[in-house]
C-alpha cells in the first residue's frame, strides 16, 4: 500500500480543481463534492492507484492462501503417517508383552493358539495386519489365511537383537507402514517376533479427509481477504479520486506551484498541535524559522494569541493578532468536519490597512444590531416602569455606562404629561451601584439651564461632551455635580422621549469608562433607540389608563358590601386578570321569606365592553329577583334580554355582541333548608356537607345567555345546616395547560382539605388553585348555610270565616309578647287584618298565615288565587281601597311571591 509522508500527506488534504478521471457532482442536499468517476470499475482496472494497490493485495492473498493449503497437507500426512508408526509399535509391542504369548509359540500349533487373538487385536486397534513369527521370520498369523508359513517381508535384525524396529516398506500387502518387536521368555532370550502395521492408504485417508475443510478454510479466508483489499482499495479510491499515479504525482507538483504562489499564508497543523505544512507567505507574515515543520506550534516563538489558536484547532472567522507590527486576519477551521484526518487548517493574511475600515463598519453593526434588539425587547410588557427599565437595561453597557429615565408623574398613572409637573425616575442602570446619581423613585424637577431642563423645554436632544464645561448642568445640583464628576463621569447625552406632540420624559445617557466623550454620531444613535422606546412607553401609558378606567368601572358594578341576611355565612374574593379587566361577576340578593338569591356570571372577553356588558347582565338580575321568580325562569329572562341586546350591538360594527355569557344562579330558603338552583353555560357549584365530603351539584346544563331555543331547568337540593355552597367562574377551573376536568378535581381536593368557614374556604382554594399569571378573571363566593329555628317560625290555618280575623290577631298577639316584640303588635295586628281580610275576600282556600322572626318580622298570607293585589290610593269619598296602602305605610317593604298554585303576600317590618 502506498503511505503519503511529510509535505505530501499534508497536502493531501487539498483537492484539485479538476482532473480526468474525476468529475464534480451535487450530493442531494445541494452541496458540491468530488466523488470517482467510474467507481468499482476504476478499482478493478489497475489504472488507478487504489486499483494497482487492490491486484496486489489480492495476489500476495493468494499466494499465501495456496502455501498455507499445501504447508497445511503436507503437515496433516506427516501427522498422519507419526500416528501410524506410534500405533503399530504400541498394537505389536502390547500383543508381544501379552500373557502366554511365549507359551503360545512354544505349544505345537502356536498358529490355532494365536491367530483368533491376532485377528481380534487388529479389528480393535484399528490397524492393517497382527503377524507373529518365529524367528526365522516365518509367519504363524496373517489376516490373509494363504500367507500363513511364508516368510515375512521386512527388517528383522534389530528385532532378533532386542530391540524393536519400524520402517516403511512394500509388503504383500501394499505400501505400508510396520513395526516388529522381539517376544522375550523370562531369560531374555527371543523366542519369536510380532509385527503390526498400517498401509499408507489408510495413513493418506485422514489427510484426505481433512482436505475439505482445509480447502474450505482457504476459500473462506481468500473470500474475507478480498472484501478487505476491495474496502481499503474503495477507501484508497476516495481518497485518491480514482486518479493514477501520473496524475497524482502532476496533482502534488501543481499543488506545490499553487502553494507557493499565493499572496495568503497557508498553515496546515495535525491533531497534536504539530505543524505540518506553511507555505512561503505563512512563513513570512508570522516569521517562522526553517526548521518550523514538524514542530510543535508553542515552540516556535510566536505571539501567545496566536500560537493558542493555531494549536486549538478551534473554528476562527477574520479572528485580528498583532504579529510585529502587523494585524494578520485568520481564518481557521477543523479537517475533520468531512472524515478527514484530525487537525485544523488556517489562512493568514495581512490587514493592517482594512483594520480602521473594518472598525468602523464593526461599530455600525454594532449599532444596528443595538436598534433591532431595541425594537424586539422593548416594550415587552404594557407596563410603564418596566419598559423604562427595559430601556435602561438595553444601552447599558453596549452604549453607555449610566441611563436613567425620569418621566412625569402623570404618565406613570396612565395620564397626560403635564409639562410644568414634576418628574420622576422611573427607572435606572449602570455598570456600578454606587454612581451619585439621583435613585430610582426620587420626584425630580430640572432647572432651565440643566441639558434635561433645555431637552424637555424645546424637545430637542442635547449633547454635552465634557461635564467639566457644562455650567447649566452643574447648576441642578452642585454639591452632587461634583461628586459625579469626582465618581468619573464625564459626558452626557440627554435625549426627550417624545410620542408625538407630547413629551412623557427625559433620557440620559452617561459615560465614565471611555475617556472619549460622546459624539455626533452617538447622539445620532441615542434619539433613535429613545425614538423607539418613547413609542413602547406611550403605549403603556395608554394602557395603564384605560385599564384604570376599566378597572375603576369593574368595581363600580361589583358589589362594595353584602347585604345584610341571617340564612347564609358568606364570604367572596374577586381576581381581575392581568391581561385586562374581565367580565365576571357575583351578587349576593336577599329575598321575600328569608330567602337569599346567590348568583355567580360570567361574560367572554374583557375590557370596558366586557366590564359594562357585566354591570347591564347585574342590573337585570337584580330587577328579576324582585319579581320573585324562580331560578330557571329567571334564567329565561336573562337569556331573553341578551337576545335583544345582541340585536342592538349587530348593528353597530364596532360594538361585539354578549353571546357566550354564562350564569348561575341559586336560591336557598332557611325555613326549609331547600337550594333551588339553575345555570346557564356555568360550571356547576360544588357542595361541602358538614361531614367534609365535595360533590360537584348535577344541575341541568342550559345554554349561554343569547343563544335561545333551548328552556332552562333546574335542580332541588335539600342542604343540612353548615353546608358549603361553593359557586365559582371558570377562571378558577380551567387553563391553558390542561383541561377543565383536571381543574375541577384539584378545586374538589382543596375544598376537602379547607376548614369549616367560608373565609378560611376561599384562601385554600385561591391558594391551591390561584395560577401564576391569571388570564382569566376569578370569582369565588362560598355560602354556608344556616336555618331558622323553630321557635322563630309561627303558622296559622284560616277558616274561610271572617270572624277568624279576630283569632288570628289574638294569636299573633301572643306570639309577639312570646318573642319580646310587644311594640310591633299593634302594626302586625293591622297588617295581617288586612292582609287576611283581603285573602278572604278576594282570594281562595285554603288560607294560611305565617311570622318569620329573624332580622325582620316577616308576615305572610297565602291564599290559592292567583289574582295579583294592587296599590290603590282612595278619595276621600271611597268606603275601602286603603288596606294596602296602610300596609305599605307601616311595613318597610312588602311585595306577592306567586307559587305552582297561588300567591303570598308579605310584609315585613324590622325587629327593634
């Protein structure tokens, strides 16, 4: 195999431009590479390098194969034949120490005697012929019976003497190999002979039958030699692009002119650190020596920059090193990226006139890339405060050593600037703590001489390039002017952050760590990156206030407090989102009996639209609840009104219509301990009972309000005093990462771990569930329930009987005196007459009457007419009509509740 050495391997890593046997292709991901031209037909031409080195490695295979094959043969009969000539002398020597052997011959037909165990010997051990004699060499066995008394062909006087003998000869049998061993009496005399032996055909025929095996080793290993000489002749062939030996040798003369020639230092350096090639240039720019081939790049006394990168091997683009008084660009990258050997190769070349150009356009695009990253990461947030800061952060220190931001105070809360207000500095950064700068938050007002009074009076940037000269500066503050100076630093560039015709503030850029000043072209700089920022600032200040106004309306429409009602323990939280203020809402409604209306909605979007949009749904329901109805028939009206108001915002096109709203609403009456509840596209209420267990309530799911066409129902619920009505909006259940059901079983585990007060209800789940940056709004309201006792519950059946007003006021009597309201019989007394003298007037049986004592005396007169009572005010020459209105004088409110089958009417009066 051909080995490249020295100068000749390193350059092999340089392709020609072109060649004849070598064609230029496009691999499929569009990149250019040299690939043969003819392939395996290249290899097996013999006209290429790797085709000359693949027919000699198969020839030297070959050859070797084929000794190995007959040095193997050879080796397997000569084996074969030293088994032989060990076995017959071991079978004669065994058969001539045998017992009785000497009396065998001495007997007078030693061959009856002898030849059974001859014969037998031989079968078992494998060999041709056992042949006793005598010593005159005549045969008393054979395995051929006819040579039996015929002399013995072979050697017998080493026998006759003692001493055994084996030889190789041509019996009567064949070409054989024998042995003949003396048979001694007990004096040492030789009294016979014994011969074994084996033929050379049975001697050849294990050699024979080794001979397949052997072939087909040979074969095998003839087979992997030659994949092996293909894959490296295929690898040669890569490497060699199918090119002769001519050609190479003309390819490396050309390289060497091309070397040599160019005006661009070349240095190719191994994986060692090693340096394998410079070509002339290299040598002169970097001032190597002679010997510098073959040495380790440290030890040859260039500059340590640039002696690391050239033993690193690391990637370098136009990377700049002083050598001497030159500035050399270099250029490296690894030699290993496409398979080939470890190490790097560089190109130097010398830049010293582009270095000031190249400057210049580094600092430009410096420049730009500080714009762009102004224009992606400020302005992040809609926050006021942090987009200053983002602006600070950003020019600090890429720009300047010290920014700070100073806006004025009513574009902090989202107003207009006032340009005779004060300041202050939202936001600051710098490469130390400890500059004497004014501190963040600090109210600041500038005098007119100072370069931020000038830029906030006439809206023009102003550059100062030496602090020292600047007396309007030092004017601000003198004693902290100088300790500026003092901290070192000396130039400023003060720019407005303008939006428009409005001016929200000033921006000051300070520098201390250059002792250049800043100039023209850096104020140039500095009002494009405020320009952008002034932009991003003024769009939170827009934000901020109409988010203030958003919220300011929200909380308008929530309720401030809580009515005042003995059936239910309630307690709330509301969480605006961060995105915005939202649409969702929650009331609390008490009612005729008692009876408190719990309501929890929701409204899809947010902003102003979403938070009026929630104060018009809240209004309606409060008129709703007034009328008495029950929950799935107030759900109707809801549905009934969103209806109409989606009609009137489809005709203005910048209105979006209330469709997706939801609703639930619940009715719970301490008398009977029973929640009516039903909702409208709302996720169901949960339910905590006394003993801690959570369900989630089966209500009917209706629509959302404004869709139509389908009735809403309702559900019944029997609830034991202390139980927990939790009823909440879908920001506390549902988020982007996972679904709804996740949230509902996490809401369920909260609520089994919380304690038995609705506060203590609200901050478990708030902190359990409450996520990171709410994007949704969250409303919460936890009701615990109470019942009215017993003893604070008095009914009566009335006889249709008009003599029965009379008892029936004689027993409010006492029940009043019962519950200590003496003081409120008189007006009870009256207000029940009434009341019970129309119902048997007007109404029908049965009539039933009943107080309600609790934070109000509550009268109630059931008949089964549906007929509604009215208001009437009577002249003075009317004889009746003024019963209601006596009611209505001494009652605080009164009001009909219908029911499936009637009506009552109550009064109520509030307990002293």
């Amino acid at each position: 195999m051909v080995r490249l050495k020295g100068r000749s391997q390193a350059r092999s890593s340089l392709r020609p431009g072109a060649a004849a046997s070598v064609r230029r292709r496009r691999d499929a991901d569009g990149r250019s590479r040299w690939r043969p031209a003819a392939g395996l037909r290249s290899v097996l031409s013999g006209r290429s390098v790797a085709g000359q080195v693949f027919v000699l490695h198969l020839v030297i295979v070959l050859l070797l194969v084929v000794a190995a094959v007959v040095a193997l043969v050879l080796q397997v009969r000569r084996d074969s034949t030293q088994e032989a000539r060990n076995r017959s002398l071991a079978v004669a020597e065994t058969f001539a120490n045998a017992p009785g052997m000497v009396e065998a011959l001495e007997s007078p037909d030693p061959t009856a005697v002898l030849q059974p165990h001859a014969e037998a010997v031989r079968e078992q051990a494998r060999v041709d012929f056992v042949v006793v004699m005598n010593t005159d060499g005549i045969r008393y066995t054979h395995p051929k019976p006819d040579r039996i008394g015929k002399k013995f062909v072979g050697t017998l006087g080493p026998a006759l003497a003692g001493q055994p003998v084996v030889e190789e000869i041509k019996g009567t049998i064949g070409q054989l190999v024998q042995a003949v061993v003396p048979v001694k009496d007990s004096g040492g005399r030789v009294v016979g002979l014994v011969s074994a032996g084996i033929t050379t055909e049975h001697v050849g025929g294990a050699a024979e039958d080794q001979l397949p095996l052997v072939l087909g080793a040979a074969l095998a290993a003839l087979a992997l030699a030659t994949g092996g000489a293909a894959l490296v002749s295929r690898r040669l062939l890569r490497q060699t692009h199918g090119l002769g030996p001519h050609e190479m040798t003309r390819m490396y003369e050309h390289h060497d002119a091309v070397l040599h020639a160019v005006r661009e230092g070349v240095i190719i350096v191994d994986g060692d650190g090693t340096l394998m090639l410079a070509n002339d240039e290299a040598r002169r720019l970097l001032g190597l020596p002679e010997d510098a081939e073959g040495r380790h790049v440290p030890d040859l006394g260039l500059d340590p920059g640039t002696a690391e990168l050239l033993s690193s091997g690391r990637v370098a683009t136009d990377e700049v090193h002083l050598v001497a008084d030159r500035l050399l660009a270099v250029n490296q990258r690894p030699t290993d990226r496409a398979g080939g050997p470890r190490g790097s190769v560089a190109t130097v070349r010398d830049s010293t006139e582009l270095r000031a150009l190249s400057g210049r356009a580094e600092e430009s695009r410096e420049r730009l890339n500080m714009l762009y990253d102004a224009g992606v990461g400020i302005g992040t947030s809609l926050d006021v405060t942090r987009t200053a800061e983002e602006l600070a952060e950003l020019a600090v220190p890429r720009f300047a050593d010290f920014v700070t931001v100073d806006l004025f105070e009513a574009v902090l809360a989202g107003g207009h600037p006032d340009a005779g207000g004060t300041l202050r500095r939202a936001a600051s950064a710098g490469v130390g703590e400890d500059a004497p700068l004014y501190p963040t938050d600090q109210q600041i007002r500038f005098v007119e001489s100072a370069p931020q009074g000038v830029s906030l009076a006439t809206g023009r940037p102003v550059l100062e390039p030496r602090l020292s000269k600047a007396p309007g500066w030092h004017a601000q503050d003198v004693e902290r002017s100088g300790q500026v100076m003092e901290y070192g630093i000396h130039s400023l560039i003060t720019v407005p952050l303008r939006a428009g015709a409005l001016v929200l503030g000033v921006v000051s850029f300070w520098r201390s760590r250059k002792d250049e000043p800043f100039d023209t072209d850096e104020l140039a700089l500095a009002e494009e990156l405020v320009a952008r920022a002034a932009v991003s600032i003024d769009n939170a200040r827009r934000y901020t206030r109409e988010h203030g106004m958003a919220v300011t309306l929200q909380r308008s429409l929530l309720p401030r407090t809580l009515p005042d009602q003995s059936a239910l323990e309630i307690a709330y939280r509301y969480l605006p989102a961060q995105a915005g203020v939202g649409g969702d809402w929650f009331d609390v409604l008490p009612l005729s009996g008692a009876r408190v209306a719990l309501v929890v909605g929701d409204v899809v979007g947010h902003g102003l639209h979403a938070a009026a949009t929630m104060g018009r749904l809240r209004t309606a329901v409060h008129n709703f609840s007034s009328l008495d109805l029950p929950p799935d028939e107030l759900l109707a009206l809801l549905d009934e009104l969103v209806g109409r108001i989606d009609q009137d915002e489809a005709q203005d096109d910048e209105s979006a219509p209330v469709t997706g709203a939801t609703c639930l609403y619940a009715v719970y009456d301490p008398v009977s301990r029973h929640c009516t509840v039903a909702r409208a596209g709302h996720p169901p209420p949960a339910l905590v009972r006394p003993d801690g267990s959570v369900e989630f309530v089966d209500v009917p799911a209706g629509p959302p309000l404004g869709l139509g066409g389908l009735p809403f129902e309702s559900a019944d619920l029997e609830l034991p005093e202390g139980s927990r009505l939790v009823m909440y909006t879908d920001g506390l259940v549902e988020d982007r990462g996972h679904d709804i059901d996740v949230g509902l079983e996490q809401l369920r585990e909260a609520l089994s771990r919380a304690g038995d007060s609705p506060e203590e209800t609200c901050r478990v789940v708030l902190e359990s569930r409450r996520p990171a940056r709410a994007v949704d709004d969250i409303a919460l309201l936890v009701a615990r329930t109470r019942a009215l006792p017993a003893d604070r519950i008095a009914e009566w059946t009335v006889p249709a009987d008009p003599a029965a007003v009379g008892e029936v006021r004689a027993a409010v009597t006492r029940k009043l005196a019962e519950w200590g309201l003496d003081e409120l019989a008189f007006s009870t007394e009256l207000i029940l007459s009434e009341l019970v003298t129309n119902a048997l007037r007007y109404g029908g049986s049965p009539i039933r009457v009943r107080m309600l004592c609790e934070r109000h005396l509550i009268c109630e007169v059931y008949d089964s007419s549906s007929t509604s009572p009215h208001l009437r005010y009577a002249t003075m020459t009317d004889e009746g009509g003024r019963g209601l209105f006596l009611v209505a004088q001494l009652a605080e409110r009164w009001g009909t509740r219908y029911l499936p089958a009637g009506k009552v009417i109550w009064a109520a009066q509030p307990v002293p």
